[in-house]
C-alpha cells in the first residue's frame, strides 16, 4: 500500500492501534466514546466491503470459502464512528460528514438511512450537498423497508442512491419432512446433519421446552434470526426452520446460526406449512449441502430494498443503481455461530441489507475517481448508471424477489457492471449551480435552499428548473402531464473522435423522439445538447417504462425512462 496522499489532514484516534496505509484515520464523533470503536460490527463489514484488502481462506463458519477482497482494495479507508446502539443521533451524523469533507476523502460511504424528507430537513442530503460542492461523492443506503413503494430514502440527486441484490452463490440447507417432501432453504452454519427429529409449530422463543425437537417459525421483515434461534436452543431445542413471508419471495438469507438451521423462502415455507397442518406426529431432517455457485436467476431484487418513487422529488428516478447486498461475506470484529472458542483470528459475517450493497457501490466509485482524478461527483454518478446492465445474459429482464420483471423504481439504471465504468464513453455532468435551480424548482423558499447550499437569495432572481429538467442520466414524468420535452448534454470521456447514434426503447403507447439522433464528437470533453420528445394519451397510459441509448462503436450509454 502506497502512503496516504499529502491532501490528507484526518487524525487516528484508535487509543493503541496505530494507523497504516491501509487505515489512515479514525475518529469518534460519538459522545462517550474517545476511539472509533465498532460495538456492532456494521461499520467493520461495510469498510471491508469497500476497500478491504485480499484475504485468502475467507469463510464464515467453513461456508462461502475463497479469497476476499473489498471492491477498491488498494484504496486507503477512514473510520468515522457516528453511530452507537443503533442510536444514531443528527448532530454525530453532520459532525462526521463534515470531518471527512475537512479531511480530504474522495468518497463517503454511508450505510445508514431515514424516510424522505424535504432536503432543507435531510441532515445527509444536506451534508452531501457540502461534499459534492468539495468534488465528494457520497454513496448512500437505499433502505430496507421494501418491496413497497416510495419507501426509500436518501434520495437526493446529488447523492448516489443504492438499491440491494442477490448473488449467484448458495449456502443450501435441505428440510427433508416426514412426508417425503423436500425443500431447499440456506444457513451460513452447517454442522452435521440431523435426521427424523420431531417438529413443531411455535414461535422462535425460550418461553417453552423444546428439548429435542427442531422448531419451525415464522419470520417477518423486522425478525432477528440468529437471536430467534439461539432462544429455541436455551430451550432445549436441537434446530430451527424460518418460514419465509409473502413479502420476502424467493429471497432467503444465509446467517451464521447457532443450532441447525435452515431459512427457507416463502413458497417452500407453504409446503412446510401444509406438512405441519396434515399431521399430529411431524418429524423433518436438516440435510447440509454446502456452497454452490451458478445460482439462477441472479441477480434477483432483495425483497427488502426499498423502492420508488421518491416522495421529496418524485421528478428524479430513485434508486439510482442496484448492488450487491444479500449474504455479503466480509469482515467482522466477534466470533460468530455456537462455538465461540473454536475460530481462528479472520472472523468474517454473512449480512444482508442495502448497507452491505452500497459499500459495494462506494469502492467502485473510488475506482473511477482512482482514474478520473477530475471528475465530478455527478460524472461518476453517471458513469455508473448509463453502463449498468437490465437484463440477464439470456436477454431477459432482471427479476424482482417475485422472480417477475423487476421495475423501474426497484433497479433505477440497473445493476452496476463494474467491467464498464472505466469507459463510460459520455457524461451527464451537473454543477452546483444547476442543483441549486433545481431546488428552486421544487418551490423550496430562498431560506430553505440557504439551508442546504449556504447561499443567500439564491432563489431571489427566479432561476429554476424542473425536475425533469435536471441534466440526470434518467427521466422520470408525471403520467397525469400527457407530453414533455427534456434537454440533456453530455460530455464526450471517450475516444475523441467518435460518433453516437440513438436507440429508443418504449411502450408503443408512447410516442418518444430525440433531436438530433446522431452526435458527433471530434475531441476529448465536448459537449453536445440534445432534446427528447414525449408524448402519451393520459386516458390509457397511467404507467410506462423503458429507455433510450446512445451508441456506438465502443460504447453503450443507457438512460431509463418511466411515466408513472
């Protein structure tokens, strides 16, 4: 690891451990706590995520076995403990934001989450926008209170807004019932296999003797399983099924349990259900099938990422990207699973949520920014959603957790493809100033954009801009509205002479053109306007989704569209 740049001015604050060139900084702006210190673990499995460096034998209780490694693993990582016991309180939340602005990162990784609210009230919406004004992008946490809509938050434009998937890798843990029947569900532990054991209906709880027998138990949004699990155990319990919601689909999590165990998905859940209803002896074996790769259909939507549209500004496209966020392996600061005493010093997890898919999102921007030194926050925004993919290898949609076409306002642009961003070929560049007129165009009063921009008056001269109007690398309109015309500009960060052509794919019910279709470039960073046209008959059209492209030879710049 090289050392930290001269532009760094952070302080390490770790008590006895002392920064490196991996860690270069910590501090606490946690009242009562003089050191950065994870007393959750969330912290640590979000920075290795981002930035860790290559381990070998990565495993979490001898499942999910290979070489791990953080997305940017030859970047340098600052600590900034904003958060303890789940409390996380406004003031810590800024203080922490504006010592990494007055330190000298690049990208600000921010696993943590609130409803939308106005901006002027958004405390990161706010601390973002002071980032963004110092070249920072900041790459936020969607939400987990998915899969309904308007759910999300954190979903100002100027901050990167990230949405979690599945990946192809499976930690199997077969229930084989009484009745011959089979189902697959997964668990991050698997010890021995257990056989013919009785089973039993109840909730996850110590409230009762179940001494021998493995218990089967619904699970909700909000369920703690490994805790639900270690309560059978104290009473006595030999294993645990978690009975997928309707809610969670087809999705089930992997985690380090303490007893057998196995989470299954809603479907099989029912299979278990009806078992549990057509007999009074019930007996089921847990059968351990280790990590298998190559799962399909990956990925797939996590049922709990929060989803569109935005209610601060419905007008922009929110999330804006899709990542990695279900059964994530990375680092943890304390042993996991029943035997405590047994591990080795590499501790890793398996969590999921849209905190464990946006670091995902903030490494990979630190590899743009590691190569574009120049870029804006808004052109790697965009360089990470016009090159993110829709659609499987086979050419079929992605799938929600319902394993139906995944919409809009589940995936944003798609899911990041990190072989992409490099070369995104063009930009969708956005300035200060442009944000500013934007949030006039929400009506938000001169002292209200003060609040967010620190500028006086910034209103007074009536400059604005609609939604729409934003230079976003995607369009969102109202269906009431029937028509709309859009400019946008791009930037040309390819070859510099180089030739676009434009691609559109709507809904026949809508009526989309682009002046010009062709956009020559003849040198590196020229810029070029163009304008979108759409119309729709708003009698018959409440809802439509789709895109259009600029491509070329090289190159595939993609920008969804949706009428809602």
């Amino acid at each position: 690891m090289k050392p930290p740049p001269s532009k760094w001015h952070g302080s390490c604050e770790f008590g006895n451990f002392k920064c490196n060139n991996k860690v270069i900084g910590g501090r606490s702006l946690v009242r009562g706590y003089k050191q950065p210190v994870d007393d959750f673990g969330h912290g640590t499995h979000t920075a290795s995520t981002a930035a860790g460096r290559f381990v070998k034998g990565a495993n979490v209780l001898g499942n999910g076995n290979g070489t791990a490694s953080g997305m940017a693993p030859h970047a340098h990582l600052a600590i900034y403990k904003v958060c303890s016991a789940g409390n996380c309180f406004d003031s810590d939340i800024v203080a922490g934001i504006e010592a990494a602005i007055s330190d000298g990162v690049d990208i600000l990784s921010v696993s943590l989450v609130g409803r939308s609210i106005p901006f002027y009230e958004d405390i990161i919406a706010v601390g973002a926008f002071h980032a963004m004004r110092k070249g920072i992008l900041i790459s936020c946490a969607a939400g987990n209170s998915g899969p309904l809509p308007s759910t999300l938050g954190n979903d100002a434009p100027w901050v990167l807004t990230v949405g979690a998937s599945t990946m192809d890798r499976k930690m199997g843990a077969f229930v084989n019932l009484g009745n011959g029947l089979s189902v697959v569900g997964e668990s991050a532990y698997q010890p021995s296999n257990i056989y013919s054991l009785p089973l039993v209906y109840e909730e996850c709880d110590d409230s009762k003797n179940f001494t021998g027998k493995v218990v089967a138990c619904e699970v909700d949004q909000d369920s703690i399983e490994v805790y639900m699990g270690q309560a059978v155990k104290d009473a006595g319990g030999v294993g645990v099924i978690f009975l997928g919601n309707k809610k969670s689909g087809h999705i089930t999590l992997a985690e380090a349990h303490v007893l057998p165990a196995s989470q299954v998905n809603y479907e099989d859940a029912d299979v278990i259900r009806q078992y549990i209803k057509s007999s009074d002896k019930l007996t089921t074996s847990i059968i351990f099938n280790g990590t298998s790769l190559g799962t399909r259909p990956a990925p797939v939507v996590a049922y709990f990422s929060s989803r569109g549209p935005s209610i601060a500004s419905p007008g922009i496209l929110k999330p804006d990207i899709i990542g990695p966020g279900v059964n994530v392996i990375a680092a943890w600061p304390f042993k996991v699973g029943p035997n405590i005493n047994d591990q080795h010093k590499k501790i890793f997890n398996s969590m999921s949520g849209t905190s464990m898919s946006t670091p995902h999102l903030s490494g990979i921007a630190a590899l743009i920014k590691s190569v574009h030194r120049d870029w804006s926050p808004a052109a790697i925004k965009s360089a990470i959603m016009t090159t993110a993919y829709v659609m499987y290898d086979n050419k079929e949609p992605i799938l929600d957790e319902n394993f139906n076409p995944a919409g809009h306002f589940s995936i944003g642009a798609g899911h990041v493809n990190p072989s992409k961003i490099i070369t995104p070929g063009l930009v969708y560049d956005i300035d200060e100033e442009e944000y500013t007129l934007y949030l006039c165009g929400l009506g938000y009063s001169n002292d209200e954009v003060e609040k967010i921009t620190r500028q006086k008056g910034a209103c007074g001269k009536g400059g604005k801009i609609a939604e729409a109007e934003l230079n976003y690398p995607s369009i969102a309109l109202r269906a009431g509205a029937g028509k709309y015309v859009v400019n946008r500009t791009v930037t040309n960060v390819g070859d510099a002479m180089s030739s676009y052509t434009i691609d559109i794919d709507m809904p026949k019910e809508v009526t989309v053109s682009v002046s010009p279709t062709k956009l020559e470039f003849t040198k590196a960073n020229e810029k070029k306007t163009f304008t979108v046209s759409l119309s729709w008959d708003t009698s018959k059209t409440k809802h439509a989704e789709g895109s259009f492209r600029w491509v070329s030879s090289e190159n595939v710049v993609r920008s969804p569209i949706v009428i809602f």
